[in-house]
C-alpha cells in the first residue's frame, strides 16, 4: 500500500481524524494522522515526513548495527 492510498475499511469505520501539523523536532516538514473508530480507539496513525534525503541506497546490504554509526551525523541537527 503506498502512502497516498487509502484503506476502505479503516476509512468506513473513521469517525475523526486528528491531525498534528506540524510536527517540530524533526529535519524538515512533517505532519501525524491519526484515525479514530466509533469508540474513540486508534485505528491508524501515520507519521508523514514528505523530504527525500536518499540515504536508504548507501546502506542497502548493511548490518542493522552498522547503520547507526553510517547515518547518525548526517543532518547535524540532531546531537551525537
């Protein structure tokens, strides 16, 4: 499912929509989504950050315990 579409059946059973924007203490612009049923449970929460920064093809085929170290001075906003 890609991030644009849509599930009928969470969004049938969607009675509020909470939306947080923006959201402050990432890089960039970012937003959450948050779907509520009938009564008042999470149905679904989305967390949207819409900037490509490319770094996923550099650590392809990587252990998982490299990638801290690859990735974590990347933007400088967050500290080591």
């Amino acid at each position: 499912m890609t991030e644009h579409s849509s599930d009928p059946i969470i969004e049938a059973k969607t009675t509020k929509r909470i939306v947080i924007d923006p959201v402050t203490r990432v890089e960039g612009h970012g937003k959450v989504t948050i779907l509520l049923d009938e009564e008042g449970k999470v149905r679904r929460v989305r967390l949207h950050i819409v900037e490509f920064r490319g770094f996923e093809r550099f650590i392809r085929g990587r252990f998982y315990w490299e990638v801290p170290v690859l990735v974590q001075r990347l933007c400088g906003i967050c500290p080591v």
